[in-house]
C-alpha cells in the first residue's frame, strides 16, 4: 500500500501554533499539504491575544522539512480572513481542521456569563466562522474536509466544565447536520474527542500521564478522516495515547403508551423499568431512523 497523500490539497488548521494543532499541521505537510497554520497567539483561557510567534515558528518547522505553510493570526470568530489567507496564496481550500479552544473552568455556580460567552466564541462560533467562509469553496469544487474538535468533558460531562462541554458537544451537532448537507457534494465532516498533552491539558495531568497522552497519538486519525480515500462521514472518534474508537448513539426500545389516551406519571413510573432497559438496544443513525419508534406509534392508533 501506497503512503497516504496530500499532494496540492490545501489545509486549514486553527490553534495550530502549539499542541494537536500543531501536530495535525506537521503531519499534513509532511504529507504534501499545504498548511494555513493559524493561531492567535493568546494564553489558555483567552487573553493576551496578538502574538503572532507560535504560528510563525510552526510555518518555520514546516518549511525547514522541505513543505509549504502560511501564518494567520486571525481571532477564528474571523473566520472568513483565515480562509481568504488559504485562497490568496493557493487559490482553494480543502480540509478545514477546527482545533482551536480555550479553558475558562468553574463550577456552574462560580462561572460568569463572560466565561461562558469566550468559551462558546472560540470554540462553537469560531468552528462555524471558519467552516462556513470555507463551504463554498467546497461545495463549488466538489470536495471538501472538515474536522471538529469535541472533548470527552462534552460528550460525559465533567465537574467545573459547563461551558466547554456545552460548546464542545454542540461542535458535533454542528458536524452531524454538515456532514448531511454535504454528503452529495462529497464534503465528509467528522468529530473526534482527543486526550493529548497541550497547554490546558499539562495543567490538568499528572506529569506521568503527559508523557502517554503525545499529540503524535492523535493526528494520524485526524490525517486519514481528512484524506481522499477515506469514506467516513457524520462520526464521532475518541482518540489518545494509542488508543482510537467510534461512538455511536444507543437507545433502550422503549415503551409505547397508546396514543390517544391519557399517560399519567404514574403510568411512566410503573413502567421505568422498560424505559430504561438496554437489552436488545437500538442504535439510530439520522433523524428518520430516530423518528421510526414515534411514527409507528402513531401509526399503530390510525
């Protein structure tokens, strides 16, 4: 088997001056892309953006191994300027990688609505920016890669978190509607949820678990979801430290009430115990599929 490719595709990698971001850029160039490195240049919670040295520093790493790479200090809620950066110097835009985020931690109780509304910027607002000055690109060239960045605090919760995990497991609602919209236009968007050391995650990981959780642990999947030959769309991946898996929604079979007739709490108590049983669990895959159980209910009346 032939080494996978990137020949003249084009690269968008946000947050990209340090960490995964990082990584996922070097990995890509030096399989031929050509990397938009962007980063703002800001600390882990936000602030002290402008610098522009991390991005520069990866465009030099790039360049020194012989590939072709552009800063962009850009905020990614500017989204459209990040990409015009890709379309100036290569004319196009293949892959979007939205790595880009921040960490304003609190409990929900202590959080204040500006923690909240910074984390939803760069994370949720900055992904769509970005994304969405791409899409057309895509779509008018009939190609297109898109990876969203979740986390495991979105998809499970964690303590002091509210903000990130709301923003982080809304980036994968955000990838499942894209990836249905541009299914036909053979644009593929999927969402992975790494576990890598980073700026954030050194502050929270004891320092023998930093040296297992290596950015180079995750960028390889990230690399294939983005190639040409990879068919995967509308997926959701945990990755880190050697360890790659897909999730996949799950759902016990339920209990029909009659439709038509009064469903008291009583009714729903009594029955708990099926409501919440997974044996035999179904596992939906789009909308239709998940409504299938509430139509045929109705259905079963008429």
């Amino acid at each position: 088997m032939s080494e996978l490719r990137f020949d003249d595709r084009v690269a968008i990698v946000t947050g990209a001056g340090g960490g995964l971001g990082r990584q996922h850029a070097l990995t890509l160039a030096a399989r031929g892309a050509k990397i938009v490195v962007n980063d703002l240049g800001g600390s882990t919670d936000g602030s002290g953006a402008g610098a522009g040295s991390p991005a520069d520093k990866v465009v030099e790493e790039i360049k020194a191994l012989g590939g072709e790479a552009v800063a962009n200090y850009d905020s990614v809620t500017d989204g459209e300027k990040i990409v015009q950066t890709a379309i100036d110097n290569w004319g196009r835009v293949d892959i979007v990688v939205n790595n880009a985020g921040i960490l304003r931690d609190k409990s929900f109780a202590k959080m204040e609505n500006a923690d909240w509304d910074l984390v939803y910027e760069v994370h949720l607002k900055g992904a769509q920016r970005v994304t969405k000055a791409a899409w057309p690109h895509m779509l008018e060239q009939g190609y297109g890669r898109v990876i969203m960045t979740a986390s495991a605090a979105g998809i499970y919760g964690n303590f002091g978190q509210a903000n990130y995990s709301a923003a982080k497991l809304g980036l994968h609602g955000f990838a499942q509607t894209l990836a249905v919209e541009g299914r036909k236009k053979n644009i593929q968007v999927n969402t992975i949820a790494p576990i890598a050391r980073s700026r954030m995650t050194e502050e929270i990981f004891p320092k023998e678990i930093i040296e297992g959780v290596s950015p180079e642990y995750v960028s390889p999947m990230v690399a294939w979801l983005c190639h040409e030959d990879c068919e995967e769309t509308s997926g959701l991946f945990e990755v880190g430290a050697g360890y790659m898996a897909k999730l996949r929604w799950e759902r016990t079979k339920g209990q029909c009430f009659p439709v038509g007739k009064e469903i008291t709490p009583d009714a729903v108590a009594k029955r708990w115990a099926k409501i919440t049983d997974f044996t035999d669990a179904e596992h939906p895959t789009d909308v239709n599929n998940a409504m299938g159980a509430i139509l045929n209910n109705i259905i079963r009346k008429l």
